[in-house]
C-alpha cells in the first residue's frame, strides 16, 4: 500500500501545465557504490597533487611514518594526530613542502601532506573556464584562502614531548612558527634571542601570534620601569593595515625564564619579503606562498610590485610618525608578505622597550626610519642584503633594472640634508604615483567583491539543506513511526529524490550540479514553476509547485522547533 496522497492544489488531472525536466523512475532505490566515492575523491594524492597544484612531492622515507590518508571533507581532518601538518609548515615559517624537520623544537618527525586542493578547483583550464570563473570563485583565491584556513586549524604537538608550555597567560595551543639556529635570530632584535608561536587566546578563541624575547638575552632591569612598556600602549591603540597590530605585552616565567612576550594579530599564510624575494631557495625559508609558488630561483621584483610596497611602507611610517611613534625595525625579515603585493610591518614596538632609553630623540628615530626605508628599496632592487656594500654598484643596479624615479626616490631618502625630512616630503615625491596605484587598488577591490558576489548565496543553501536533513527520513517524531513518510513530508522525501536520486535511460546515477543548484534555488525563492514527483514504487505521482514543496518544508520545520522546545 503507498503512502497516502496529501491533498495538494496540484494533481495529476493537471499534467497539462507540467513543466518539469525528464525523470525516469525506478522501482528499486538506487544505492550509490564504493565506485561513487572514489570517483569523488579523485586519483591517488601523492601522485596527483604535485602535477596539479605545484607542489613538490614529499620526501620519501622508509623510516618516516606515513600520516594516513584523511577525507578533507571529513570534521575530524583538522584533529588528525601528529602525521598532520603542523601550522609551521603552513604559515611560510617551516621546513619547505617534503621536508622532514630537524629543529629541536619539532620533536617528532613527520612528512607534509597538503589539503587535496584537486577536490575544490580544476587542475587545468577548459574552454569552459571563463564561464565559470564567473560563477565560483576563482581557483587561484580559492586555494590561497584554503591553505590559510588549514594553517589556522593545524594540530599543535603535545607539550609533554615540545618542551612548549602548555599555556601562557591567557594563551594555549602554543606552536612554534620559526626555526633555525637562535644566533640567527639576534641580528635585528638588538642582539636578542626570539621566537616565534602560533596561540589560540581563550578569551576570545581566536589566534595570535606571540613573539617571545628569550629572558636570558633581556637586560632584566628594562623589564622592572613601567616607562619602557609607555610605547606598547600607543602601539596598541594604532590600528593600520600596513602594520601587524600589537595587542599587548607581557613578561612571563612559562617558559623557565624571566621572557618578554609581545602578542600580535596572527596571518596565516605569511612570509617575510627576504622568505618572498630573496631566499636562494626554498628550503631556506619555508614553502612559498601561491603566488609565488615554483621559483626556487628569486626573481626581480617586478616594478609595479616594488612601487606598492613603497606606497604601503611609506603609509606605515606615516601612521606611526603622525602618532609620535617610530617603527625602527624596516628590515626585509621583518616585514611580511601577507597577500598578493600586500605588506605589513612587523615586530613594532620590541624595540622601544629592548633599546629603552629616555634620551633618545623622537626625530633622531624617525629620520633613522627613512634611511631604512631607502636602505630597504635598494635591497630589494638589487635582491642582495648587502647592496649597500657597495653603494655605487648598487645605484647603478637599481638604475639598469628600473625606472630613474625609482633610484631617485631612494637615494632621497637616503642622502643627508641640513634640513630634517619628514613624511610629509616623502608622500609629496610618491605623489604622481599614487593614481596609479589607487586605480590598481580599486580594481582588485572590484575583483573581490565580484568573487564575493559569486559565493554570496552559499549561506541560503546550506540553510536549505538543514532544514531538508532534519525531515528527511526523522525515523520518529511525536509518537509516529512514520511521521517523515506521512502527510506534507512525503512530498518533501519526493522532492529529495527528485534532486538527488535522478537516474538517466540507462539507469546510472545523474551527478549533476548544475540540476541540484537550480532546484535548490528555486525550491529556496518558492517559484510558481510545477514538476513531477514519482514515487520509489511509481505507484503515486504528484505534480506541484516549488511553492508548495517550500511551505510544507517550513512546516515541517517549524513542527520540529516547536516540538524541540
């Protein structure tokens, strides 16, 4: 006996105004096979991902252990155990892409698996691409955004084998982000040890990034004068896109000594300008970002390119400057690349309190940043740290590779004057370059929102699709056994298999996209449009409205809210 009919305004006497697209009914449900899902999930990862994506293969290792293959699409893929990458390894601050870590701050190691980026955007362009780069974001963005979601939700190594403590202040999940030998890292930090950790903030749950000056490299009686820690609450309350945001500092004995910890805005994803342009190559400096995947070899900073990071370290310096602040630290490790051609200054305010001292002159700081500044063009122009070695074959460099305005402009900021320079002079030069740069500027904003307008209506879908999963097949609801078979539900099981189950003359599995989205808006606007529902059985066929499947569906939903409460 098949379920009753609801009575509906639609019937079968009004096959005349059918106009629906072909169903082809069976009498046996379809159950989808083992062959479905791994036409799904693609050809093997290892040996797909490098061809398809850029990435190098990981190293092999007979002696490594083998992280086991996790469906990304799966909520436990990011709580995976230590095979999983670790957020170093995503940020731009880790071992390159293959290669088994050897700091002694990675305690275990381990091989890195990317996310299958195959799944979410094509391996190649098809002559169909432009279409739909119109409608899906596009592959390039998609990936990026991917890899610093995946850098965010990386598992954290447990601390009874980092050495790492388990929380510091209001701070856990603590993970190193920085690697290599300490005395490295003494070179731009006034002679201090630091160190770099990923954290999630209980407080608000979100991520930070926390600078540690180790305490035995700290002159322990800065630490004990309010005065020098007067700079971190300007730092504080400036908020600049072109500067990493400090939001607080603090000392603690979490880690065996008496450490400086300095707490900032955490960007996945991020490199240093010397990671991004002057790395001889990639193990030096991590894995490079999408856009700048495939160079081992560094390249010359394109024009354009330098002229947006002039723009933007110039605006830096300006927002500090106008709040009677100087960054003091303009140096290629530590200015990120956080984004296509997006920069932002990094470590502010270490200084102020490592290097404190009351009688040190505000100008004097602020003319030293312009001479940074000037020091930084040149050597990215030249791609060496050391161009200034020889500033005449450096200027001669910088004027063969590019523009004369270029050349001028740094060797401005770099010459001595009688008079004292100001910001105010240096945004006056940049100035017939700035219509350019607010054109480019607007026109990748416009590229975003369009990219944003194409994943606009994401949200209402998914909200649709709840609703259809809390009615479809409820096994009981108010004592009725059957209540999801019964009534206006029915309608709704018809309407799933409609979407879902459509089979063609051959009776394989229709896959097609195209069909659920369209259905699914439509079903989500409640159109007039009519179509056909068969059973399972092909013993009841109803014909009715988008209309009237979304006001059962609401129905339905509103009965379970109602008996949830």
């Amino acid at each position: 006996m098949p379920p009753p009919t609801p009575s509906t305004p639609g019937s079968a006497s009004q096959s005349v105004n059918i106009n629906a697209p072909v169903f082809v009914p069976r009498g046996v449900v379809f159950k989808p096979s083992s062959s479905l899902s791994g036409s799904v999930s693609g050809p093997d990862t290892d040996n797909d991902l490098s061809a398809s994506t850029g990435h190098l293969p990981a190293v092999e290792n007979s002696q490594l252990p083998t992280a086991p293959t996790h469906d990304v699409f799966d909520a436990g893929y990011h709580a995976a155990s230590s095979g999983l990458p670790s957020a170093a390894d995503l940020s731009g601050y880790g071992p390159t892409v293959g290669e088994v870590a050897a700091d002694p701050y990675y305690h275990q190691p381990y091989t890195l698996r990317p996310l299958n980026h195959h799944l979410y955007s094509p391996a190649s362009k098809s002559s169909t691409s432009s279409a739909a780069d119109r409608l899906y974001t596009s592959d390039t963005l998609r990936e990026d955004l991917l890899k610093r979601s995946e850098t965010i939700w990386a598992v954290s190594y447990p601390t009874e084998t980092s050495g790492l403590p388990e929380s510091v202040n209001t701070y856990h999940s603590i993970l190193p982000l920085e690697w290599g030998n300490p005395l490295e890292r003494r070179k731009s930090l006034a002679g201090c040890s630091s160190f770099v950790y990923r954290a999630v903030d209980r407080r608000d749950g979100r991520t930070y990034a926390l600078r540690r000056i180790e305490g035995n490299s700290v002159d322990s009686s800065l630490l004990l004068h309010e005065p020098a820690f007067a700079a971190v609450e300007k730092w504080v309350r400036l908020s600049h896109p072109n500067v990493v945001k400090l939001r607080e500092a603090f000392t603690t004995k979490a880690f065996g000594d008496h450490s400086l910890v300095f707490v900032y805005d955490f960007h996945p994803g991020a490199q240093t300008l010397y990671a991004a342009h002057l790395a001889p190559d990639p193990s030096a400096s991590g894995p490079r970002a999408a856009w700048n995947l495939g160079n081992p070899i560094p390249k010359q900073v394109q024009e354009d390119t330098l002229w947006a990071y002039i723009i933007q370290i110039a605006s830096a310096i300006k927002a500090a400057h106008d709040q009677g602040m100087a960054l003091r630290l303009m140096d290629v490790s530590k200015v990120l690349l956080t984004g296509k051609n997006r920069i932002r200054v990094d470590c502010c305010s270490v200084l102020d309190i490592l290097t404190w001292n009351p009688t040190l002159s505000l100008d004097l700081l602020q003319q030293e940043d312009l001479i940074a500044f000037g020091k930084l063009i040149y050597v990215l122009g030249c791609r060496d740290v050391n161009a200034l070695d020889a500033a005449p074959k450096a200027i001669e460099t910088l004027i063969r590779s590019y523009s004369p305005a270029i050349n001028n402009f740094a060797y401005f900021l770099l010459t001595k004057s009688t008079k004292k320079k100001t910001i105010d002079e240096v945004w006056i030069k940049l100035a017939p370059r700035m219509a350019m740069e607010s054109a480019a500027l607007f026109s990748y904003a416009d590229t975003l929102e369009n990219q944003m307008m194409s994943e606009l209506e994401n949200a209402r879908l998914v909200r649709l699709l709840s609703k259809l999963g809390f009615v479809n097949e409820r096994p009981d609801f108010s004592r009725e056994g059957r209540w999801s078979e019964t009534g206006d539900r029915y309608i709704i099981k018809l309407f799933r298999d409609f979407v879902f189950h459509q089979v063609d003359e051959m009776g394989k599995p229709v896959m097609n996209m195209g069909h659920v989205l369209t259905c699914l808006n439509k079903l989500d606007a409640g159109v007039e449009e009519r179509i056909m529902l068969v059973s399972r059985d092909e013993q009841s066929c109803l014909v009715v409205s988008y209309k009237e499947i979304k006001t059962c569906l609401e129905t339905a939903f509103n009965e379970l809210v109602i008996g949830g409460n």
